[in-house]
C-alpha cells in the first residue's frame, strides 16, 4: 500500500462536505502512482469512483494531462501546411449511430490538414465499435504498427493513430478498472482532451454534458492550448448530429483569449435528416465506401455536413459554405478515396522494426 497516495485518497474521497480538490501537481502525481502501479488495486478503484462520483475539476484534469505527457507517447512534429488536428472520441465507442470521424480524416487528409486520432479496442462500460474496427474494416490496421511505424505513416498520409494497448501500456493496464466499477471513470474523460503530439495543433474534443465543457475549458486553459473545439456530438463523439443544432464551442488564445458559440442548423444548408443508425460492421463498413465512391444517401449527407465543418475550422476553407462544397468535391470526385488507398500503402510499405543485434 503506499501512504503517499492514501493521503491524496483521503482528499478526493472524503464525503461531499470534507472533500478537497486536488492541486495540479496533487493530480498529477496521483494519476502517475496509478499509471506505474504504485498504489493498490484498492486504492485504484477507490480513487475512480470518488472521482466519478464527485467529478474532477479542470485543474485536476490539467494535472492528470501532465502526468499523461510525462508516461506516455507522442508523435514528433512533422512538415505540413496545416496545424494537426486531433480528435477526442470516446475510446467505448458508438453503439446506437454511425460514426463519420474516419471520413472525415480521409476528407481533412486530402485537403492538406493532418489529422490524430487514439483509441484502444472495445472497452467498457458501452463495449460499442471503436474506431481500431471501423479502420480495419476500410482496410486500414492500426493495431500491429509500432509507434516508429505510425510516425512514417502520418508523415507520408497526414494521418496518425496512438493506438493504447501497444503505444500506452500503462494506461491500457488501467482498462480493467472500467469493467470492476461499472462506470466511466474521470480517465474517460481525460482521453477526450489527451493530444498525443509534441507539435502545433488543434484538439477536438466530443462531449455530452454541458459541466464537461467547462472541464474542457479549464484544464486546456490552464495547460496552455491555444486552439481547440469542443462539440457536442453524437454519443460524446466529435462526429456533428443533423437532426438537431450543432453547438461547437470555438477556443483560441493565440494573441488573446477568444470563444465563440457556434450553433449550425443542418437545415438551412439543406443538410437535415435522421441520423444513420449502426447496425453492424459489415453493413457499417459497406455504406462507408459507398460514401467514398460518391453515392448520395443519408450517410453521404452526415459525411458532407461534418467534412465541411471541419476543413472550415481547420483552415482548408474560409467558410462553412466553402467547406460543404470542398467535402462533396473530395468525397464525389474520389479524393478521398484515393486518400485511403495512400493511407492503406503507407501501411503496407511501413518496414517493421529491426531488433537490436548485441556486439
């Protein structure tokens, strides 16, 4: 058992009325003990759900992000017209809608704007198709890349996945812990505004629940991210819904602190519908390359609304009007798809890693 993490335990967990927040080097500390081991299953468990239960304010998460950039993996800064964006989507995946974000990566590619994505396999507590599924099924497998391998490939396609079990042990040890505790713990919340990249970039982070927001806004504030989004997306992901407002929330402090609220409406860009509802991989997988092969439909509609908003806040296009034609341009006329057949090269002409020969 280690003392020093009991005494930040007995902080967190104390009762609504004796509880305190934990200071950003508290947090940050505490989130480093639990990554390497150091305190005990118990203690583990106990701390997630007082965090669960209380909610963790953004100087917490700001420390826990600190401990994230210490222990675990980035891609290095590679040459591009455009920042990197990275996008935060719930590692549980989707369950309920199809998700869009890898057409909208392809769409982002093929304008120039790099893009990161992380994620693991499916995990607790939705169990709902992650994204390491939906790449496979368009051909494209993250999962047996080392972060070497991953690193050339986003040089050569402008795309890049930190893929947890292999590039982040230490948090991937932390997994199990979602399944004893039933609940998502504040480390599934830390994911959505982690950005594996040690260069200039924009995070996107999904979220459901107004308080999270301001989460979001505090702790990047206070680790210093000059740009990011923040989208109240479908199921918490980054993906925008169409058969209700968008609300994104525009961040810059760049020369100074600057926040927008943006509420798009589908509609008037004649883009309304229903959802497109997932039904399984191979069919998900299916109306996925129909997308790229230029077939209207209701996913090649979702596809457009959320490639337009994206090249607009990326920088590909002045406007949102601009983005939506750009989107239908590189999705109708084959761009992206030509995007994954690069994406899909890189990978195959990735070498693997040599071992080290001892003299």
């Amino acid at each position: 058992m280690s003392d020093t993490f009991r005494e930040l335990l007995k902080k967190v967990g104390s009762g609504p009325h004796t509880n305190e927040p934990l200071s950003r080097s508290e947090a940050a500390q505490a989130m480093a003990m639990m990554l390497r081991q150091e305190a005990t299953p118990a203690q583990i468990g106990a701390f997630l759900i007082a965090h669960r239960i209380r909610r963790p304010t953004g100087e917490e998460l700001a420390g826990m992000l600190d401990a994230y950039d210490q222990w675990g993996p980035k891609l290095q800064p590679e040459s591009f017209d455009h920042p990197v964006t990275v996008l935060g989507i719930p590692y549980d995946g989707r369950s309920r809608t199809a998700p869009i974000s890898p057409l909208t990566t392809l769409m982002l590619a093929a304008a120039g704007c790099p893009v990161v994505l992380h994620g693991g396999d499916r995990l607790p507590t939705k169990y709902g198709v992650p994204l390491t599924e939906v790449w496979q099924g368009l051909g494209v497998d993250w999962t047996q890349l080392s972060l070497a391998q991953v690193q050339r490939v986003f040089r050569q396609s402008r795309i890049g996945f930190v893929y947890l079990p292999h590039h982040f042990p230490l948090a991937q040890g932390l997994v199990p812990y979602r399944e004893q505790l039933g609940k998502r713990p504040p480390i599934a919340t830390l994911e959505l505004i982690w950005a594996p990249y040690a260069g200039d970039m924009q995070i996107v982070a999904g979220y459901v629940h107004p308080p999270t927001e301001r989460m979001f806004e505090d702790a990047l504030t206070r680790r210093g991210v000059k740009r990011y989004l923040t989208v109240k997306g479908l199921e918490g992901s980054c993906d925008l819904p169409r058969d209700r407002t968008a609300i994104l929330g525009v961040y810059q402090t760049q020369a100074e602190p600057y926040f927008e609220r943006q509420l798009l409406v589908p509609r008037d860009y004649d883009l309304a519908g229903r959802e497109a509802p997932l039904e399984d991989l191979p069919k998900l997988t299916e109306d996925l390359q129909s997308v790229l092969q230029g077939q209207p439909g209701e996913l090649m509609d979702a596809a457009i609304w959320n490639g337009g908003c994206y090249l607009w806040h990326c920088g590909a296009c002045p406007d949102l009007n601009a983005g939506l034609a750009l989107a239908e341009k590189l999705l109708v006329q084959g761009a992206a798809a030509r995007q994954l057949a690069e994406l899909q090269r890189a990978i195959a002409h990735s070498p693997a890693e040599q071992p080290v020969q001892n003299p």
